[in-house]
C-alpha cells in the first residue's frame, strides 16, 4: 500500500475528537486508507441496501449494533443517522467512536453542520499528490505523462488503461451522482456540459458564456456546476481583490480536481499528444495548481489560495496565504528559463509591497533553482509549506 500524506494527522486527531470525517473524489482511497489506519474498527458500507435499510429504519437499533469503533462508508446515503450518531457520542463521552467517509461532499456536510458540529475533525482526501507517488517511484518522468494519466490510486495500482478508466470513471460515479441530486434526463447534453467545462480550464468563470455554449439556462449552469464541485469533479480558484489595487477582476477561475479527467474530456488521450496542445498551459496550470492543494489537504497546512489579476490583463496565477503573508507564483509548461517569466510576479511584488514572502517559478523543466529574489521550481520539487 502507498502511504498517503495524511494518514497521521487523521490518527492523531481520531484520539482527540469523537468523530472522525473524512470526504474526497470517488476512488481517491478513502476507504482503503480508513480500512489500514482503523483496521481493528469494523467496517459497514451504506452502499449496501441491507446496512442502508437497517440504518434508515431503525437507527437506534442500528447504532446499538454498531455502538463503538465503527467505520460508516457512503454515509451521506443514511442523512438522518447523524442526529443519533451525536446523541451518542454525547452520551458515551468516547474518542474515536465513529469514522465517517463520503464522496457526495454537500450532503455530508450538510448532515455535519446540523448535527454534529464541534463534535467532529473533517479531512479531505484527493487523489494521489507527488510526494506519495515518489515514495513509491510512480511518479512519472515527463509532466505530459503525468497530465494525461491523472492521479487516481487505481491507474497507479492496477494496470488500468487510461481511457477506459475515464470512461467508466464518468459513466459509473460522476452521472449517478448528478442523477442522484439532479435527476439530469438528458445526460448527453450532461456531457457535453462536462466538456464545456473542460475546455474552459485555467479561464475566468462567466455563467452566461456557459450557458449560451451548452444552450441551457443559466440557472442550470449554476446548479449543474454547484453539484460538480460537491462531487469533487471541479473548483473555482476565487480572484484576490481585497487589498493592493481596487481594479481587480473579481471572476473565479475553473479547474477540474484530476488532470487525467480534464484531459480525456478534452480527447487529449496520449501523453505525446499534449506537446502540440492548445490546452497544454492550461492544462499544466490545473496540474500545478492541483498539487498545491492537494500538499494542503493532506500536510493540513491550512492556506488560502487565489489568482491575482487587474483590468491592465497583469496576472500570477496563484496566491498561497497563511495568514502571514503570501507566496506568489507563476506557472509555465516550458523547460526553458527567461527573464519574462517573471514579469508577472514583479508587477504583483510592486503593488503588494512586504506582503510578498516568496517569489515563485514552477515551471516543465528539471533543475530547481534557488536565485537572489526567486525560488525556481521544478514542477515535482513544490513544496506547499511556508
């Protein structure tokens, strides 16, 4: 098994709150991870319509069954188990006593915010970061490579074609949580929605240029991106317009959570295929940006992240704050090093004054490197932490 980079703090926290919950993509190793760190705790998935049924109907009899050590998978499929659950553990006064795991991120927390609130450590598990994948030198050697293929544990562990678990991957788990929400009837105009959205990777987010591409309403745009975002398929990065300039876009931009999806969507298939890509800088950018929040979810480094642009089309990609101040970064596909790479960051640097502690390169190349007023990155040598 790969050791994930959350695993500690996961079993650190288990001894301190009752309530462990733990939410990621679909197959991003929730399970297998819950099953390895708690393996003395049983374990019941409410995928299964017996468990489900006996949870649904008779909660206080299900949790007098299983009233201690107890993993809970697919919980959000049972809603109503969470206000018994809080009696008790309010009862029981236990550390540890129910961990809880699902992939349907707004019915959870939902569920959580009503019932069980001050009672419960929330984790989120993506799919593998690079740290995890050098560990176990599965790290590819080429970005391309690395893009195409994604970051799911399966295509890692089990020798999955890529396009084939792509395609199942939407197929099996992204339309079934949409029809689950959404009740979608025309799942071809789903897909080309999802496309849509693929297509628009690394850009400012506007409902409306949605809306009239996929020819549905702009509610729906809304609805059907909300319930993207709670499946862990996409995130909107948010613009920083707080300080340094008032003529600021204030537009989110859209990423997708895995790389590999992005790119099957885009029929971008083949590593080799990504060098003469139209959507090769973007499509790196996600990458990039991807495994900084992925660094922090599983280190629980507990930053904020933002893109910066003003009305003159000046831009960074990404803001990394701590509450001390911010780590600046720009992102190219290239693996050649020029003086105008860092425009970006110096026009930032200008206007935020002290509050700038790094500035940073991530680029395609190699060699780190670390300069007088920069920190050059190669893309598998980032390093989230301040």
């Amino acid at each position: 098994m790969i050791q994930r980079s959350i695993y500690s703090a996961i079993e650190r926290i288990s001894k301190v709150y009752p309530v462990i919950a733990l939410t990621g993509p679909r197959q991003s190793g929730k399970t297998t991870l819950l099953k390895n760190l708690f393996s003395d705790y049983q374990y019941i998935s409410l995928e299964n319509p017996d468990e489900r049924a006996f949870a649904s109907d008779d909660p206080n009899g299900f949790l007098d069954k299983y009233d201690n050590r107890v993993i809970f998978d697919e919980v959000q499929r049972v809603p109503e188990l969470f206000s018994y659950i809080q009696t008790k553990v309010d009862n029981s006064g236990l550390m540890g006593q129910y961990i809880l795991s699902g992939s349907q991120n707004f019915l959870m927390m939902k569920s959580i915010t009503q019932s069980l609130a001050g009672r419960v450590a929330l984790f989120k598990l993506l799919p593998f970061d690079f740290g995890e994948l050098k560990s176990a030198n599965l790290l590819p050697e080429d970005y391309d490579e690395a893009i195409v293929k994604g970051s799911y544990p399966a295509l890692y562990i089990r020798d999955i074609p890529v396009s084939s678990y792509y395609s199942n991957y939407i197929e099996t788990y992204i339309e079934r949580d949409i029809n689950e929400l959404l009740n979608v009837r025309d799942l071809k105009q789903f897909r080309s929605f999802l496309k849509l959205c693929a297509g628009k990777v690394g850009q400012q987010l506007s409902l409306n240029s949605l809306s009239n591409d996929a020819g549905i309403s702009v509610p729906t745009v809304s609805s059907w991106l909300s319930i993207l975002e709670s499946s862990y398929v996409i995130y909107q990065l948010p613009p920083f317009f707080k300080n340094f300039n008032k003529r600021l876009v204030k537009s989110p931009k859209l990423y997708f959570y895995d790389t590999g999806l992005a790119s099957f969507l885009l029929g971008e298939k083949k590593a080799e295929n990504i060098a003469l890509s139209p959507f090769k800088g973007a499509l790196f950018e996600n990458f990039v940006i991807n495994e900084y929040m992925k660094q922090n979810q599983h280190l629980q480094l507990n930053q904020d992240f933002y893109y910066w642009r003003d009305s003159n089309g000046n831009e960074v990609d990404l803001m990394v704050s701590n509450g001390n101040g911010f780590d600046i970064v720009e992102i190219k596909a290239t693996k050649t090093i020029t003086n105008a790479l860092f425009k970006g960051l110096d026009n930032l640097a200008n206007v935020a004054d002290d509050t700038i502690k790094r500035k940073i390169l991530v680029y395609g190349g190699e060699d780190s490197q670390t300069r007088t007023n920069y920190q050059v990155w190669s893309w598998k040598d980032i390093k989230s932490e301040f």
